[in-house]
C-alpha cells in the first residue's frame, strides 16, 4: 500500500489510511481536542469507532456518504470510552441507521455513563462477545482493555485484517498543533529535552502532556 503519510492530505474529505479503513473526522485549525472517528468497511457491512460529539456529527455523516457507503450498511458503533467528543452523536448515528439490529459496542463499565445520551440500541459489553467482533466475512476486530488510560472502561481495537490498532485516547493529548499523522525522526526517537527542540521545531510532539 502506498505511504500515504507521505502525500497532501485533504482533512475536507475522509481519509484511507488502510484497506477499507477511513479517517472521517473534523479537524479544527482552533481546537485543541480533535474529533477522530474512523470507518471500516467490509463488503456490504461497515462499523464506526468513536463516533464524535453532536457539533461534529453533520462533518463525520458526510463523509462516511463520501466514501460510497450508506448509513443503512452500519451495523454497529463502537466506542472505546465514554466521553462526549466520541458519544455524543450516538443518537444521530441511530437516526440515521435506522435499524432494529444496530449494536452498540463498549465496555461494560463505559455503559453506565453512555446510557445518558438517551440511546435506543442494545449496548453490548465487550467482554460477552470474547472481546471480538466478528463481521458477517469472518474479519475480526479484537477489544483489549486500557484502565490506566484515561478510564475503567476505555479499550482499543485491533483489526485482524490490517494490522491497524484504533487507540482512541491511549496516546492523546491537548494542542493546537495537530496531524492526523505523526512522523519521527530519529533525532527525534532519542531526543529528551522536550521544552527545547534541538532541530528549532516551536513544539515537541513527544512533550506535551
């Protein structure tokens, strides 16, 4: 697959970042927070991660139309915490699915605070379904809890088929500067003085926390 950190990304359209896998989330130049949902798609099915809040939900919806697929293919949500910036579009998404089948997937612990926003589809724990979900072709996405980061309930998820992990606030951080991609270099790797950036950069990526 082409190196696709490597080309000029339009953050007006979704973004593929793997096979069948897209980035349809909002970037605002002001925002220090970033909303992130991504799209997999497997033949006539698809599933989004962390969907993103309410203000945001009219940017994600069009692109996921922008990539080909319609919102009746959706046929679950999953979210890997319960914060507002990834929940809170829940009932838009339901709305506009518009099926009696639509799961929504978390952990257990996540489905005490995700119940609020007034959700009509069966929340399903992570640890009932093994900590897999499977689509209809047999690609699996595996759930693998994170506590420590930021809540009891937060997880992420690994594609099979890709090698593509959706770590959702593992490696998150508060800044204006901000790249769907983050590319290192080796000075980079080895550096430690976070505050003064050897190579005149005016910000450390590794160092804001």
């Amino acid at each position: 697959m082409h190196d696709v950190t490597n080309i000029n990304l339009n953050y007006d359209r979704p973004i593929k970042i793997a096979e069948d896998i897209f980035w349809v989330g909002f970037y605002d130049v002001e925002a220090g927070l970033h909303c992130n949902p991504y799209l997999i798609v497997d033949g006539g099915e698809a599933i989004v991660i962390d969907g993103g809040s309410r203000p945001d939900f009219s940017t994600v919806m069009m692109k996921i139309l922008q990539t080909g697929i319609s919102p009746s293919h959706i046929v679950a949500l999953i979210y890997q915490h319960y914060d507002p910036d990834l929940c809170g579009s829940i009932p838009n998404f339901e709305d506009i699915i518009n099926r009696d089948d639509l799961k929504i997937i978390t952990s257990k612990c996540n489905n005490m605070f995700i119940r609020h926003y007034s959700v009509t589809s069966p929340l399903l724990d992570i640890e009932e379904g093994d900590f897999v979900f499977e689509f209809s072709s047999g690609r699996k996405l595996e759930f693998i809890k994170t506590p420590y980061s930021h809540s009891a309930g937060s997880c992420v998820t690994f594609d099979s088929k890709t090698g593509v992990l959706f770590t959702s606030d593992l490696f998150g951080s508060y800044s204006v500067e901000w790249g769907l991609f983050l590319n290192l270099s080796e000075d980079c790797r080895t550096c430690t003085d976070y505050y003064n950036c050897p190579r005149g950069k005016s910000y450390c990526p590794l160092g804001i926390f």
